[in-house]
C-alpha cells in the first residue's frame, strides 16, 4: 500500500451535517480514486455533527460497487465519527455488500416488496 492520505469531510462538504447523496458523491469521488492507485485512506469527521445513511451510502457503500470488502477494509479507515456514526456506517457498508454481491435478487426482493403495499 503506498502513502496515508487524510480526507477531511468538512472540507468537502463545507459545514457540520452530512445529509447530501450529492455531497457523498464528492467524498466517494475522493476515496475511489486513492484507493485503485493503491494508497490508504483515512477519513475523518472531525467537526461533522450529523450524518444520515443516505451520504454515508453515497460515500462509502458504492465503493463496493468497484472495490472487494477485503480491498475496503484494507485500504480505508474512518475516524472521528459523530455519535451514532459508526453504527450507521457498519449498517450502511453491511447492505452494500450484500446488494453489490447480487443486485439483481436486491431488485428483485425490492419490487417484490413494493408491488405487494398498499399505498392507498
């Protein structure tokens, strides 16, 4: 693995909460790119107050769209997580890989379930 490379999510996202998909798309696109050259990533959350799935989604959980869990959790760490964080992050990287191991039986399941609602 070549050289540790701080990411500082406020910085991308320019304040305390991180609720964009649109901002985690940014963060992603700083992450994916040190990652395929080989590098690890640490990403911090320093000074970020609130967090919601929907970003961390955006952020992290499309990494397993290009990326194994192995190269993942060998690659990237995440620090300073605001209270709560970590578990909706285990939570939101733990559905990813599922869904990125079979998308089609996720969309599968997903219509399933929403063809069988009733919404009226």
């Amino acid at each position: 693995m070549g050289e540790e490379v701080t990411i500082l999510v406020l910085d991308l996202v320019g304040g305390p909460v991180c609720v964009s998909t649109d901002d985690g798309q940014i963060v992603y696109g700083k992450i994916a790119p040190l990652i395929r050259e080989g590098r690890k990533v640490v990403v911090s959350f320093e000074g970020i107050e609130i967090l919601i799935p929907a970003f961390l989604n955006s952020a992290f959980g499309v990494l397993y769209g290009e990326f194994t869990d192995e190269k993942i959790r060998e690659a990237l760490t995440v620090s300073d997580m605001p209270t709560g964080g970590k578990d909706t992050l285990e939570f939101v990287m733990k559905h990813a890989k599922a869904y990125f191991e079979n998308p089609e039986a996720c969309r599968r399941a997903w219509r399933e379930v929403m063809e069988e609602e009733d919404w009226q």
